[in-house]
C-alpha cells in the first residue's frame, strides 16, 4: 500500500511556536521541527521554482533563455 505524507510549512510568531510544536510532538502521528529562516526561504524558493517549470511546461509560461538567466546573475 502507496503512503502518502504531508509537508506544511507555517510561519508563527516565535513566542507562539514553541507551544504549537510542543502540541505537534505529543501527536503519535506527526513529526515536527522547527527550521531557520533561511532554509524556510530556501524552501520557498525552491516551491516558486518549481510551480514556474510547471508553467512553463503547460505552455502558460514562456521560458527565458540561458544568456538572460546568466546576465541577471
């Protein structure tokens, strides 16, 4: 039997986030812990990224070009 899992990403203010992910370890189900800012930005990153391929590759979206990708770099 296929299992699937769930990612979710929250933003929360720190003084509420320590309760919340207490309350999250207690489940027997769930499996939670915190993260940096930046590898939250990362993440985040990484999902625009991918939601623009998917564009792209459904026609919704035109690709730019490797000499435009490297010349914004």
């Amino acid at each position: 039997m296929l299992s699937c899992i769930m990612k979710i990403l929250v933003d929360i203010k720190d003084s509420k986030g320590l309760h919340l992910l207490e309350i999250l370890k207690g489940m027997p189900h769930v499996r939670a812990k915190a993260i940096t800012d930046p590898k939250a930005a990362a993440i985040e990153e990484v999902r625009e990224a991918v939601e623009e391929l998917k564009m792209v590759l459904s026609g919704k979206k035109q690709a730019r070009s490797a000499d435009d990708f490297l010349n914004e770099l």
